[in-house]
C-alpha cells in the first residue's frame, strides 16, 4: 500500500532478541505489502518506521505469537517474555497512531 500525504510512519527502535523473534515470524506477514521483506533486511541500528497498517499487521502477528507461546512454554519462558514486550510497545506506537489520525 503506498502512503498517502498525511499518512505519517511511526519509528521504532528494535534490537537484539526482540528483532530476532520479530524475524522469525515474518512468514506470518506474507499479506503485508511488503512489511515481512522490510522487517528481514531491517538490521536495528535506527529506528524503524512503520505506518498505521503495518502496526495492525505486527500486532495480530505478536498477539498470536504471544497467546501460543503462553501455552506452549508458559510466560517465565525468556521468548515469551520478548515477544510479550515488544508486543506492548507495538501496541502502545499503534494507539499513538489512532489517536494522531482522530486529531487530524
């Protein structure tokens, strides 16, 4: 999808386990536009941008993620642990993007 003169990209810094946990679920954002090449050649240095519809994309990807690791090692498990915080950073840049698109 190509971004429209007031759709506006929303930067991310990930790094580390979360990046590596984020690459290992790129198959899931097949249907993405684009989003799963952008997360594999992404390599944490800056921040990255994603807009409003990547963010809907990344979190039903953690939120699946997150809700099947819960019962497949439980939530002491470090991966869970991960994928669960940038879950909520996800969730957190997503609402910030709902908000800036009411206010506009």
């Amino acid at each position: 999808m190509k971004p429209g003169s007031r759709d506006r990209s929303y930067p991310i810094l990930i790094t580390g386990q979360e990046l590596k946990e984020l690459k290992e679920l790129t198959y899931m954002m097949a249907e993405a536009f684009g989003l799963d090449g952008r997360v594999e050649r992404y390599q944490g240095k800056r921040p990255i941008g994603f807009y409003r519809w990547d963010l809907d994309c990344l979190e039903d990807v953690l939120s699946i993620s997150v809700d099947e690791l819960r019962g497949e090692v439980g939530e002491a498990s470090p991966r869970y642990q991960t994928l669960a915080n940038l879950s909520k950073r996800i969730k957190a840049l997503r609402s910030k993007a709902y908000r800036d698109m009411k206010t506009d």
